[in-house]
C-alpha cells in the first residue's frame, strides 16, 4: 500500500475576511511528484502557505506522514521534514552563496537517504560551487533558482514544495529546471510543483490537482490531462 507523504483535508484559509480556499483537500504519495495548477489567484500560493505555517487554516488538517502539522510555527514544519522552494527565489541578496545554503542548513530525517549537505548541493549545481563566495544578489536569475532549490535541500526535505520555480527564466534555464526536478523525482523524493508551466508540470508530474477560486476542480493522473483537453481549457485559460 502506498504511503502518504502529504494530506490536506478540509482546509479553510483566509486572508482576513477573504476567504480564499474552501474545504481544499488533496494527498501527495511517497515518492511522487503532484502538480498543482490553477489559474493567477485560485489560491495556489495560499496553499502552500498553508502547508508551511505562514498561513494557519480556520479549519481542516495537514498531515506529514501521518503526522498532523497544521498550525504549527513555519521553523517546526520545516524541522519536521517540509521545505520550501518560494516564488520568487528570495535568496538572501547580502549574504555569499554558500552562507544562504549553509543558514538552511538541518540534520537528515531517520530513513531520509542519502543526506544533503553543501558538498551534495555543489555535486547537483556545480554552478554554485564555482560561485560559493559570490553574493547572491549578483547571481543571474537562472543561479538564484539554483540556490534557492539548493537552500530548501538543505533542510533535508521529507516533502518538497516548489511555488514557480520557472517563473521568468529563460526556456534553456527552464529546461535545466525541468532536469534538476526530475533527478530529485527519480531519487524518491516526494515533491509538490506549483506551475503556470502546464507543459513542463505534465512532463513531470505523477498526479494532477487543478485548483479554481480555492477548491479542487480536478485531481487524477497526469497521464489523464493533456493540454488541449476540456478540464485545461475550462480551469487553467487555455484554448
């Protein structure tokens, strides 16, 4: 029987008196990665929010393994086995490559694999080895992905969120995006993709949840959706 890496259930989350996701719920089996697509403002980002502690739900569960996790402190998920790929990067701009990943840095879960430390890092991104005194602010933008998705590795991640990772790079960056998510996929790691790529999160994904004004509109296998199909067009906008 498979085992549940993640499980969102019922989950109601506001931003003040904005409701923005109603009773979502979705699970992310051990070893897989889960695409989550929706259009600008379906609450994809909020959801992730919601998984890492910066945004506490009114009511329903988040579960890491079993484990319930949702209201705790961001620090407490993270120590729990969650990381986080932002949208955006959010690199530490002032401090060198190598003190972003190593300010990340957290001890392997028990039966975690083989663990990530700054020699791991370097080993997927040489980029980064070659530049690990180099301040991050004056990284390319394809570089900063690179250490952002270092960074999150460094906390030796159970499960994976990943908010945008393509956002505004260049399609041979991108691709190598692409490569970089599949390599961690094939080496059992249990990851969440957050995406306007449609194409590349179909290439990657396991399972497909589309999002629309915060609930489920479809969940099922990526190998169900295709591009040009009805569910895509009516939820994501594209003919």
């Amino acid at each position: 029987m498979a085992t549940e890496a993640l499980r969102l259930e019922g989950i109601d989350t506001y931003y003040g008196d904005s409701h923005v996701l109603h009773g979502l719920g979705f699970t992310l089996q051990a070893g897989r990665l889960l695409g989550l697509l929706g259009r600008n403002g379906a609450g994809k980002t909020t959801c992730m929010s919601t998984i890492m502690g910066f945004l506490k739900p009114r009511n329903g569960q988040v579960a890491l393994f079993g484990e319930p996790v949702a209201g705790l402190m961001p620090e407490t998920i993270a120590r729990k086995g969650i990381c986080l790929v932002p949208q955006g990067r959010r690199v530490f701009r002032s401090l060198t490559v190598e003190e972003n990943l190593m300010v990340a840095g957290l001890p392997a879960k028990n039966g975690g694999g083989r663990p990530w430390n700054l020699d791991r890092v370097f080993e997927l991104f040489p980029r980064l080895k070659e530049r690990h005194a180099q301040v991050a602010g004056s990284l390319s933008g394809g570089e900063q992905q690179m250490l952002a998705i270092g960074r999150a590795l460094m906390g030796n991640p159970r499960v994976l969120l990943m908010d945008e990772p393509s956002e505004g790079l260049a399609p041979q960056i991108v691709t190598e995006v692409g490569r970089t998510i599949a390599q961690l996929k094939a080496e059992g790691l249990s990851i969440v993709l957050v995406e306007q790529n449609i194409k590349l999160t179909l290439n990657l994904a396991d399972d497909i949840v589309i999002i629309n004004t915060g609930r489920v509109a479809f969940s099922g296998r990526a190998d169900e959706v295709q591009i040009d199909s009805p569910i895509v067009a009516q939820h994501l906008g594209v003919f």
